[in-house]
C-alpha cells in the first residue's frame, strides 16, 4: 500500500512536471542565446492558455489547439523581438496583467474536457488522462526542439550564435536573425505549454505568476541556458513537489522546491547541466 | 482599505465574512454578512440536521481549503471544538496557500479516508477547479459544503458542467430567496447574467441600506450617515429584505444582529437557496 501511495506521488510529479519542463525550455532557450532574461515569459504563456480556449470554442480539441498555438506565437515572438523587445522585457508584470483585464476580462474561463477528470489505471496507479496527453505532447516537443537544435543546420547556425555570437558572425551567420528564431521559438514553445496547461487548468490573466517562479528555479536548477538542464529542472519541480506532501502538509508545498534548490545551488553553483551544457 | 475609511471617517458596508474585521474597534466598519466563526457553528447544525433527516449520519469529516481570511475562521472552530462536541471525527485536515500546484494528494486522502462530508474552502478559482476536477478522477463521494459564495459562481457550471456540481452545496451570507424573484429577473434581463448571486445581492441592498442611512440622517455627511447607520434598525424594505433574516440592525462592533447564513444548492447547473426552508427557493437534495 505505502510503495502504490509512493509510486502515485512519483507519478503525479511526473506527469505536473512534464508540463513546467516545456514551459522552462522555452525560457532556457532564450536565455541561452539572447542572454535576456524574459520576466514576460509567463504572459505569453497566458496568451497561449487564452488562445487554445479560443480554439476550443470553436470546436478544435485543446490538445490539437495547443499545438495550433505555435506558428502564431513564433511570429509573435519573431514580431516582438524586432519591433518591441525592449518595452517588453523593461515591462512589470502588473501593467501587463492590466492590459490583459482590460481585453480579456478578469474573469476566469475553463475549457471542459472529458479527460480533465478521467484517468487511465495502471496497477494502483491513476494517471489524468488530461496530465499524461499533456506530458506526452511536452516530451514530443522538446525532443523535436533537441532534433532542430542538433540535427539541422539553423539549429547548428543557432547554438553557435549561443556559443559565441561574435565568433558565429565571422562565419556569415546572422545573429540578429538567430536571436530573433531563439525568442521566436521560446515564445511558440510556452504557448503551446500554456495550451497543454489549459486542458486541465483554468485560464485568468493573473495565471502566469503562479508559475513564473517555478520556471526561472527550474531553468536555474538545470543550469542557465541549459535546454536539457530546463527539461530536468521542470520533472525535479513536479516531483519535488507531488513528494514533499509525502513529509510536509500542504503549506509548505513549494518550500521542498526551494530547499531542493537551494541544496543544489550550494552543492552545484552551475546547475544541473551548468558544466557539460551551458548553453545550447 | 477598512482601515482607510476608518482614517478618512468614512462608513464602510462590506460582504466580508472574515470575524477580524470587527474585532478592532473601529467605528465606520459595518458587517452584513454573518461571521466566518458563527457561520461554521450554523453550517455545522445546518448540515448534520440535513444528514440526520436523509438518514445519513455525519460521523467522519474532512476539512480542505486554502488560508486565507474568511477560510481560517470558519474551519478554526470546527477543527478546535465544533466537530468533537458532535462526535464526529476529522480524518482530513489540508490547508495551502494558494496557489495549489496539484490536487492529486488530497483527492487521494479523500478516497482513502471516505467522510461523511468534507468542509471545502477553496477561494482561488484555479485551485477550487482542480480539487473538484480531481474529487470527480478519483470518485470521491462524499457530500461537498462550501464556504463562501465563490463556489457558486457561473464560471463553476461553465468550466465543470452541470452534472458535476449538483448537489454541491455551500454556507453564504446571501442569496436570492422565496419573494426576490422580480429583482432575480431584472437582473438577469439588464446584465445578461444567468443568475444572481450573493455580491450582486449584497451590493444591491447596500445601496439601499445607505439610502435608508441618509434619509434618518437628513444628511449626507459621512459621519452623519455612521451614526445613523450604528442605530439603524430596517426590518422591511429591499434593503432589509436582501438579507436574512429580513432586519438589519448592527451591534457596538458593527456586526449585523442576528445574521444568519443560508445553504445554497447547485441543482441543475444553477444554484438555488435551500435552507433555511421559509426562504428556500428550492427543496434540498441531499447527495447520493
């Protein structure tokens, strides 16, 4: 009974931090080639939360409309890199929550999903059918990020411009070019996790503080600028979390995420990944 | 900001249920609403009746929410006094503070423990979704009793559905009740809301409450309007009668006398006023 009650925790991390890795890859990546740190990062996630729903109500699946959310957001990304960056990342969160009350209302909005509130059995163990679609869908997309990252030749192009931007200009490519694909993809990758995260969460302006922080402890967890060190950084979160509950009560959720943090800044200032994957 | 009209001496009606804000002497703070502590004790009598009459004795309960103001007070008592003076035993007790990162955990202690009824006081709209999304995965059965008006919103029935919420009950300060219908509909016609819940009610008889206020005043000087309002003692009228029991009259504290919460019921993907039942808008259906 205790090892099924264990393994359910295991599980539920698991699947919770599947979501906050692909939500922290996004950020990892841009910090790993720009060298910004986007504190908007979590409001374009909101965007993508608010984009799915639209989808869904006009009748396309969210899990489908999660991954609708990325060409959109890649030009968003794209657009705001060269035409607004700076007024975004000099921005405080509270104006662009404002903004987003103004448009979108404060009211909160859910999309009803059949799966929300199913789970698949495996042995003693449920699994939401919403969290494991979402988990799988955020493997897939970061294993296709790490496939265009080390397999194509913008992805080359990309990870050289990380490495060293002016050393990759010296070779013809463009680095501005290259920052803008970097925002462009981080911006199209939260999205589409906010997408994910709207199948089971609802949806209100204000949603992106209740994980902002989570993602920049992850992205530092794993090391900065590390896009694996983000992934893991991520599934540590969700485990961390699902198991504190295990020790600690509820209050104190968030407190094992720090102290496992903490512990790790202590032991490994780099991160996770910091030595072996600085960078993309 | 009570503290603020308190300052700039200034009367302030609020809907809060939360006991500290008339437990500080201040003078311009007035209190409609029945308190979070008195709630708990009324609820608690409310529901164990109710259980008592479907023949479902409450012998186990559960207590889940979040920490914040009006939440704390209602379950301080419960825990502390209230359900050991009735024999019934607490086998959940989880309290966070929002928000919530995963409600797999408690729906798990839920099914575990199986109560009679679990005392639920999530005011965070995204933490409340996924501990009812989670109740549901998991088959939780127990009956759920609210606390707060913020269970019984249209976002509810819009992102959960109807089926899921029926019989879903919860203690609020106000509601519409049996005689309100004339005001239920003009609010639903001119707002486009489909239906009227306690804030809009609360506000509604507010406003009429501070009319009342400057008419004994013959004033509208904010301090003349205090101390009408301190002695103001309406048992008819659409002030008085948005509230229940139908009087409005407030003690040294600036507590309304006698406040009184009512159960509402979602049924049908709509919520209805069920006890007490001389107000009641609808019979109760106790869970199944």
């Amino acid at each position: 009974m205790v090892v099924a009650e264990l393994a359910q925790y295991v599980a539920t991390g698991l699947l919770v931090g599947g979501v906050y890795a692909l939500m922290s890859i996004g950020l990892a990546l841009i910090f790993g080639v720009m060298r910004v740190v986007n504190f908007a990062q979590g409001d374009f996630m909101m965007l993508g939360m608010y984009l799915t729903y639209f989808y869904a109500l006009a009748g396309v699946d969210p899990l489908l409309g999660a991954l609708l959310t990325i060409p959109p957001f890649f030009v968003l990304g794209w657009i705001v890199h060269r035409g607004l960056l700076a007024r975004v990342t000099g921005g405080g969160d509270p104006q662009r929550q404002m903004d987003a009350q103004l448009i979108l209302t404060p009211t909160p909005r859910g999309i009803r999903t059949a799966y929300a509130t199913q789970a698949f059995t495996v042995g003693p163990i449920l699994l939401n059918e919403a969290r494991s679609y979402a988990f799988a869908m955020a493997l897939v997309l970061a294993a296709a990020l790490w496939l265009f990252l080390t397999r194509t030749d913008a992805g080359r192009a990309l990870r050289a411009a990380a490495d060293d931007p002016e050393a990759a200009s010296y070779q013809g490519i463009d680095v501005r070019a290259m920052h803008g694909l970097a925002f462009g993809a981080g911006i199209a990758l939260v999205a589409a996790a906010g997408g994910l995260l709207a199948t089971y969460y609802p949806i209100e302006p204000s949603v992106a503080v209740n994980f902002i922080v989570l993602m920049f402890v992850a992205v530092v967890l794993g090391g900065l600028g590390s896009i694996p060190g983000a992934f893991v950084g991520g599934l540590v979160i969700g485990l961390v979390q699902s198991l504190t509950l295990l020790a600690l009560p509820f209050q104190l959720q968030n407190t094992g995420v720090f102290i496992v943090f903490l512990l790790v800044l202590y032991l490994r200032p780099q991160g996770l990944f910091g030595r072996r994957a600085r960078t993309v | 900001m009570t503290e603020v009209a308190e300052r700039l001496q200034v009367p302030w009606l609020t809907l809060s249920y939360a006991d500290s804000i008339t437990e500080r002497g201040f003078k311009y703070t007035f209190q409609t609403s029945p308190v979070s502590s008195v709630q708990a004790e009324q609820a608690l009598e409310l529901v164990t009746e109710l259980a008592k009459k479907n023949n479902r004795p409450i012998k186990k309960a559960a207590i889940v929410g979040d920490n914040t103001a009006a939440t704390v007070f209602f379950f301080k008592p419960l825990r502390e006094k209230l359900l050991a003076a009735k024999g019934i035993e607490l086998v959940v007790d989880e309290v966070w503070t929002p928000p919530l990162a995963d409600a797999t955990a408690i729906a798990q202690k839920l099914r575990a423990t199986q109560p009679d009824i679990v005392f639920y006081g999530a005011t965070n709209f995204p933490d409340s979704i996924q501990v009812l999304q989670k109740v549901k995965e998991f088959s939780v059965k127990a009956p759920i009793q609210g606390v707060g008006a913020w269970l019984v919103t249209p976002e509810y029935v819009k992102t959960l559905g109807k089926e899921m919420l029926d019989s879903i009950q919860t203690v609020v300060a106000t509601h519409p009740m049996k005689g309100q219908e004339e005001i239920v509909k003009r609010f639903t016609q001119r707002t486009g809301e489909p239906f009227m819940t306690q804030d809009p009610l609360c506000t509604y008889g507010h406003v009429w409450l501070i009319k009342e206020a400057i008419e004994q005043a013959k004033s509208a000087d904010p301090k003349a309007i205090r101390d009408a309002l301190a002695k103001i003692d309406v048992t008819s009228g659409p002030a008085a009668t948005s509230f229940y029991p139908n009087r409005i009259k407030f003690d040294e504290r600036g507590r309304r006398v006698g406040a009184t919460p009512l159960i509402v019921q979602w049924q049908g993907g709509e919520p209805f006023t069920v006890v007490p039942t001389a107000v009641a808008t609808r019979p109760v259906a106790w869970h199944k």
